[in-house]
C-alpha cells in the first residue's frame, strides 16, 4: 500500500512536466554544480564590469611600490588619483590599497586578474563556438551522407586524430608571431596580424584551439547522427517528401545539439589551461593585455618571496575551471536519465 501511494505521488509530480523541466529540477539538485554555475556567472559579470570592480587599468603602474604585499598600502600622488576608477566615489579608500598585492611594475595584481579573467572567457566562449560550429556540420553532414562519404571523412579526422594537437597549436601560433614580429602588413597574412593586435594577441589563440580541436565533436555528432536517421519519426519525414536540409535542420539537428553542447561545456577547462600554458611560454596574449598564464610565468622565479604573484592568479585559473567542469558534469547529469536521483 505504501508502495502504490509512493508511486502515485511520482506520478502526480512527474505529470505536465516537460524533459527540460526534468532536467533543470535534477541540476538544481546537484548541489556542486549549481555552486560552480554561480561561481561562472560572477566571474561573467566581474569581468564585464570591470572598471567598477578594479581600483586600475591593468596597465597602470606604481613605481614606487613594487612587489606589494596583500593588503599594503601605498602612495597614490594627486596626479595619479584620478587614474583610479574609483576615485571621488565612496570607494575611493580602495584607490591606496593594494588588495592582492602588486607585481614587479607596480600594477595592482586584483586589477590584472579581473581583466585577466576576460582573455579566459573569451578563449572559453571562443574556441568552444568554433571547435562546435565545425565539429556538428562536419559530423553531421558525415553521419546522414553515409556510405563513401562518411567513410572519407571519418579517415580524414582519423588522420588528424594521429597528429598532436599541442605542438601544432604551439607551431602556428609561433608562425604568426614570427611574422607579426616581421611587421608584414600586407596581403592576407597582414590582415590577420592587424586583427590579432586589435584583439590583444587572441586571435591566433582562437584559430589554434578552435580549428584543431573539432575532431572529438564531429565524430560524437556523427554518432548522434546516425542513432537517429534509423528512428521512425525520420523515415516518416522522408516518406512525406521531406528535404534532406529539412529533416537535419528540423530533425536531426534539435535532438542531437543537447549532447553536443554538455560535450563542449566539459572541453572548456582544457582551452582555458591550454592558453594559459601559451602565456606562460610567451605564445599567448600580447603584453601588457593580462593574462593568468603570464602573470603566474612573471612571478613564478620569486615565488619564495612573493607567492602572491603566482597563488592569486593561479587561484583564479584553477577555481575557474573547476566551476566549469562542476557545471559540466552537472548538465550531463542532468540530460542524462540514467543518472536521475543519484545527487
């Protein structure tokens, strides 16, 4: 008797529910991942406001205290002030404070994390659309070609699978700053290096992480694909004369991108670290545009003295990507029936 009423009030709770209902009520559940949502989203708004939450531009140096200790004051001149963003405000007390600490030019470390912040989101949000972009038409189009096609395309990405990403990513970016540093500002190769400058020296990193780690997401979306090109619902379409841009635009496509995108949020922790390790050889972003990698390659030879200089932003790198992978695994769970009412 117990039993049936229990299964009567699953019922009663299930009924009217949509599947994305059901998943958002399992992620919120998943206690970890909805912390790690949380975490990403003010780490979004930080970084987008971040004159408000920064005392400086990342850029801006103070001399005379070089290599601060967190929370030690120091000397702001009258016509330095109004460099500070917070000035003639209520914050302004935050304008001779060094929160973080400084680096060795004077530049306040809190500053340089937040703007840093932009260069890991950016490289996420990124990489992350153009590793998916080419890993679903590609996938896909391989998946409902089937036959000759799809097994050319499927050596093709067995060919890159057998080359190592790192060292080719590591090779064109030091191609296009061998010639930046050339000043070639003609052709092709000129236009893109004008675009890189403008964008901080990202765009080189984009191209590299984007471009070459598609290969995982076609094969997945292929599989999706071919799971469900057999399902009645796609035979009926093209039994009523459906196009083939139709029934993949209408069909297929709605019904595979939910995997795709879980896949692609847990593949954004490794392009955050994967830039970060470029700055920290001097292959990432141009200085002084900050990134974590850099800072923590700057400070990292006076660790014993100033550990601040590399535990500050290797903080922020480290609790970043967590939150991306709690977040990532939280959304698989989620989607996924099997895992429901394990959290």
């Amino acid at each position: 008797m117990i039993a049936e009423l229990e299964l009567e009030q699953v019922v009663e709770e299930t009924k009217g529910r949509s599947p994305g209902q059901d998943a958002w009520r399992e992620f919120r559940r998943n206690k970890i991942a909805v912390a790690g949502a949380i975490f990403i989203i003010a780490i979004v708004v930080i970084a987008l406001a971040a004159p408000i939450f920064t005392p400086y531009h990342y850029a801006f140096q103070n001399n005379l205290n070089n290599r601060a200790k967190p929370m030690e004051g120091y000397i702001v001149t009258t016509d330095k002030l109004p460099e500070c963003h917070w000035a003639n405000t209520p914050l302004e007390w935050g304008c001779t404070l060094f929160v973080f600490g400084s680096d060795s030019l004077g530049r306040d470390i809190w500053s340089r994390v937040v703007y840093g912040a932009r260069v890991s989101l950016a490289v996420a949000i990124v990489a992350s659309t153009v590793s998916l972009s080419i890993g679903i038409v590609y996938g896909t189009l391989s998946g409902y070609a089937g036959g000759v096609v799809d097994n050319i395309m499927m050596r093709i990405v067995d060919f890159m699978y057998a080359i190592p990403l790192l060292p080719i990513i590591i090779l064109m970016t030091v191609y296009f700053k061998a010639l930046a540093r050339a000043n070639v500002t003609t052709g092709f190769s000129g236009f893109l290096i004008q675009l890189d400058r403008s964008a901080g020296g990202l765009l080189f990193v984009f191209i590299a992480l984007g471009a070459l780690n598609w290969i995982g997401m076609a094969r997945l979306a292929r599989g999706q694909v071919l799971s469900y090109k057999q399902k009645e619902f796609v035979e009926a379409a093209t039994a009523m004369g459906a196009t083939n841009s139709r029934i993949i635009f209408k069909h297929l496509l709605p019904n595979i991108i939910g995997p795709l995108l879980i896949a692609e949020s847990l593949a954004i922790p490794g392009y955050i670290f994967t830039e970060a390790a470029l700055s920290f050889i001097g292959l990432g972003v141009n200085p002084p545009t900050p990134s974590w990698g850099a800072m923590i390659n700057e400070g990292y030879a006076g660790i014993r003295s100033n550990p601040h200089l590399v535990l500050v932003p290797g903080m922020a790198l480290v609790f970043t990507t967590l939150a991306f992978n709690f977040m990532g695994d939280g959304l698989r769970d989620a989607f996924d029936p099997r895992m429901r009412g394990k959290h």
